[in-house]
C-alpha cells in the first residue's frame, strides 16, 4: 500500500510528502519494506534529474 502512496507523490513531484509519510510510519513503529525505500529513492532521482537538467529518463 505505502509503495503506491510512494509511486504517486513521486509523479506528483511531491517528495517531501513521501518522505514524512515514511518518517511518521518509522515512528509509529511501521517498518518500510525495500520496495517504498526504493520507489522514494527513484522518485527523488527523477526528481534531481528534472531540476539538473530539465527532462528525465528515468524509468
């Protein structure tokens, strides 16, 4: 459920978002399994990739 939560503030370009949502789930005791880390972590490297260069093409 949190990897689609993740997936869609990524497209959104809402990053902070994600990032506090996993945040708050740690605190709350909730671990993150690999693949939310992983969709916040290629969300932010389209997210670089944009503000660097102004297109990405990662997928």
């Amino acid at each position: 459920m949190y990897t689609s939560l993740m997936n869609a503030y990524s497209k959104d370009k809402k990053m902070q978002n994600g990032y506090e949502r996993l945040s708050k789930n740690a605190q709350e005791g909730c671990q993150s399994d690999s693949y939310a880390c992983n969709t916040l972590i290629l969300g932010l490297s389209r997210w670089v990739c944009l503000m660097t260069v102004g297109s990405c093409t990662i997928r």
